[in-house]
C-alpha cells in the first residue's frame, strides 16, 4: 500500500514545547507576514485570532497566541498568559509584527511557567 503525500503548502512553525504542556490548537504556520504583499488575501487569512493555544497541565495556565485585527496586514500578534481562565488579568501579555521575535518569546515562557516562575 503506497501512502498519499498531501502535506500543505504552508507547514506549521516548529516550536520546541515542553512536556508538561498540551496543545489545545496550532496554526502558527511558517509565513512570515513581513514576506507578505497587503494584496495576497489568500495568504492573510492564515493570521486569525486564533493561532496557537497551550495549556499547561499543573499549573492551569493558557498561552493564546493570534493575530489582531484577523487577517489584516497591518496587524500584530498578540500572546497572552492567563492563569485558572481569568482572562481580565493576564500574568502576561506580549505584542509583535516580528514572528521570529513571538517564537523566542513563546519558547521562553513555556520555559519559565515549567519552572515555576508565573506560580
């Protein structure tokens, strides 16, 4: 039996998550948005509110990543950390056109949270 090959056209942004997290959704894909043309609506609509949601599992506390306002080039993304659902009083919150510096920021406070530091 041969196995099909239907890979997208745009693979997800390879992140290093820790063990002690779970993945509620993903959708932080490779494009870059500082790549993108304002006129390639079709590519835009890969920047929604919502990106990336992990949870980590001890600790009840959600990192939410997306893109604000959705699919506009103009827009930014958008990290908030939240701690038992109380999204009125994030422990953190961060904001950036630059995916390359989202990436950094997320990696580290996976790190962090594991550690104990938002405790």
């Amino acid at each position: 039996m041969k196995i099909k090959s239907n890979s997208p056209q745009i693979k997800l942004h390879p992140l290093r998550i820790p063990s002690s997290w779970e993945v509620s959704y993903n959708s932080l894909v490779e494009l870059d948005p500082k790549d993108l043309e304002s006129n390639e609506k079709e590519k835009w609509f890969n920047y929604s509110e919502d990106l990336l949601q992990l949870k980590h599992v001890k600790y009840n506390i959600l990192l939410d990543v997306g893109w604000y306002p959705e699919a506009d080039p103009s827009g930014s993304f958008g990290l908030e950390l939240v701690k038992n659902t109380d999204w009125s009083n994030p422990l953190l919150s961060f904001s950036t056109a630059n995916k390359y510096e989202l990436i950094e920021q997320i990696e580290l406070i996976l790190w962090q949270v594991g550690e104990g530091d938002f405790n």
